[in-house]
C-alpha cells in the first residue's frame, strides 16, 4: 500500500479527559481509516500509486488530493498531540519569539485562528522552507500547507468529528485543551526538518 494507516503513539485513552477513548476511535479507527483506504482506492490504478504520500498532496487535486490530503493531516495531528506536553524546546521557542514576538504571542494567536475558522477544516503553524518565514494558516476542508510549497509544523483538526462527542458547539474548549497537550518536541522536529532544507 503507498499510503500507509500508522500506528497512535498512545492508547486511545490516554488523551481523557481532553479528548475520550470514544472520540479517538472514531477519529482514528473509522475517520482515518476511511482516508487512508479512499485515498489507496483511488491512487491504485493511477501513477500516483508509487509516490510517497507527501508526493501525492503535493501534485494531486479532486477526490484524490481530498482522501490523501486528510490521510497526511490526520497523521500529522496525531503525532502533534501527547498526554504530558513537554516544554517548547528552546531552539524553536526562540524562533517563534523572533517571528510572533514572543512564544506566548504565538500560541494565543493559533488558538484564535483555530476558534475563528469557519466550518469544517485545520489550522496550521507552516514554514517557508526557503525564506524560514512562519505563518499561521487556516485551510478548509481537506486543505494543507503542502499544496503551497510549505512545511507544516504543527496542525489542529478543527472538523466538528475530531470534538463533537466531547465538546459539542464548544470549539473554543477543545482548542483550549489542545493547546495543553501538543507534542512541542515532534513540532521542533518539523522545524528542525524545514531549517535544514536547501541549506
Ligand atoms: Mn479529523
């Protein structure tokens, strides 16, 4: 299969009470899933086929950029979330500094496009791979900062699937209990990934 269903790197459980174990099985093992599989579907007779799957957000459109493009979202979601957040490592706390004037200026700046994004889609902290510019991105639907030639580093699924069952019409809640438990350290890997680009 080009496009694979990876593993959570937690027990479904083990985001409560931010997020439940029933949320996250039907987030993860039906949602997800159902990406993965649409998407392997539909690239299986195509010369899509064989590219990995970042090849193919990047080049697709229609059904098949849709299916791939929240296959590669929900992945990176996942991995941005974690039970006990570590600090900001200090690198890329220094860069969000520089870019939004400070990390905290940053982070409230995120929560509030994530509340703000109108309908169903994902909010997004992407870089330049060239110029090292930041930017905080709402995308609708399946969108994704890979279809701009930017690295994403951090994502909130902010579809009303990924908090429904939790939270309701309480967006701001589930942003809220994000923002507490993302995974600072794979976020500074993405960064660390985008600044060794064309260097
Ligand atoms: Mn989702």
């Amino acid at each position: 299969m080009a496009i694979p269903f990876p593993k959570l790197k937690y027990s479904l459980s083990a985001l409560e009470p931010f997020i439940s174990e029933r949320t996250m099985d039907f987030h993860y093992n039906r949602h997800f899933l159902t990406y993965v599989n649409t998407a392997n579907a539909l690239i299986s007779q195509t010369s899509y086929h064989d590219k990995n799957l970042r090849g193919i957000v990047s080049t697709s459109v229609g059904p098949i950029y849709n299916n791939a493009a929240q296959a590669f979202n929900h992945e990176f979601y996942f991995n941005c979330l974690i039970a006990e957040p570590p600090l900001i490592p200090s690198r890329l706390s220094e860069e969000l500094a520089r870019q939004f004037g400070s990390a905290d200026a940053f982070l409230k700046s995120f929560q509030e496009s994530a509340i703000g994004n109108f309908g169903a889609g994902w909010t997004w902290l992407a870089m330049d791979p060239v110029t090292k510019k930041m930017e905080i991105k709402n995308t609708t639907n399946a969108g994704n900062p890979l279809s701009d030639g930017l690295s994403p580093l951090l994502c909130i699924d902010v579809w009303e699937h990924a908090y429904y069952l939790d939270y309701q019409n309480r967006r701001k809640d589930y942003v809220i209990g994000f923002m507490n438990h993302i995974d600072w350290n794979f976020v500074a890997r993405q960064f660390d990934e985008c600044m060794s680009l064309f260097r």
